[in-house]
C-alpha cells in the first residue's frame, strides 16, 4: 500500500498498522518511505518513547481524551519537539476536546496541522458547546474566553444525568446510575 501511495504525495500515512508495535512502524518506515503518524490510541508519553528513540515518525497524534488531559499531553508534545517530529491532536470528541486542543495546539512550537473530524460538524457536538468553532478560509481562531474557552450548553446540561455527592453519600454509591 505504501508504493500505491507515493504518487500522491500524502501529508503522511496514519496508523498504517496498530500502534502497540513501534518497531513494526521502523519497519513500515524503512520499505515505504512515506511520513508516518500515530498516536490516539497511545495513553502516556511512555507509549510514545519508542516512537522517539527510534524516531518512526514524523507526526504524533495525541488524543486530549486519551492521554489523561492537557498536561499530559504538553509533555508529550514537547518530548516530540525534541525528535522534530510534528504534533496533530487527534480530536473527535465534540466542542469541549476541540477548544482543548486548540489552546494546546497554540503553545507547542511543533504544530503541523488541526484535526476536523467528521464529529465536529454533527448537529449533537454543534449544540453541546454553548460556542462552536469552526475553521474559516482554512485557519481556526484560538478561544479567548477564560479556561479553555468552552463550556457545555444550557440544553445539554439540562439532558446530563446528575449525581449529588456530599459527606453523607456512602461510597457504596458513587458508582450507582440512579
């Protein structure tokens, strides 16, 4: 598939196999030839080590969601700066992981490019931020609203199911879907 490939001149080849055998993407890279990229479904910047050290591939693909959040993630990123490999925050889920990602993606000096993923342009992800952003003539504008920039919608926290925990809420419950 890699030769098939070529002509197009591809940005880069995703997860051209599962990412839990880095040394099967050296390979992958070495017959190919082609940029490589992975990364959504690597939990910690320990996933990733391998991929560095033997520097596999050209673009990582953290997931905000997977990686535990912001923090985790930024390390990531900076590990990945450190090898000139290129950042694309794998993003598909929904208003509040985008602004996420946009802000991450405003600080690290190593961002190639903002995952749109098909998702985004539902209607449920559209109304479950109270802002949507959206590329315009191909560049998305950073949110400059306090946090992250996002928060939930009236309408889907009205639909959320919600769960009270105070002192006098026996452990035994937390866990309860009542």
């Amino acid at each position: 598939l890699g030769e098939a490939l070529k002509p197009y001149r591809i940005m880069y080849y995703e997860e051209p196999t599962m990412p839990g055998n880095p040394s099967l993407y050296k390979h992958i890279k070495q017959i190919s030839g082609l940029p490589l990229a992975t990364g959504e479904r690597s939990y910690t910047r320990w996933d990733f080590r391998q991929f560095f050290e033997e520097r596999t591939l050209d673009i990582i693909q953290p997931d905000l969601c997977n990686t535990g959040g912001i923090t985790e993630t930024k390390k990531i990123c900076d590990m990945a700066q450190v090898y000139d490999m290129g950042v694309q925050i794998h993003v598909c889920g929904g208003p509040i992981a985008t602004a996420a990602a946009l802000q991450v993606e405003a600080v690290i000096p190593n961002f190639t490019i903002h995952e749109e993923h098909n998702a985004n342009l539902l209607t449920k992800f559209k109304e479950a931020g109270k802002y949507y952003y959206a590329p315009e003539n191909g560049y998305y504008m950073v949110p400059e609203l306090p946090g992250i920039g996002q928060e939930l919608s009236e309408s889907e926290m009205a639909k959320s199911r919600k769960v009270v925990i105070d002192a006098s809420t026996p452990a035994s419950n937390f866990g309860d879907s009542k």
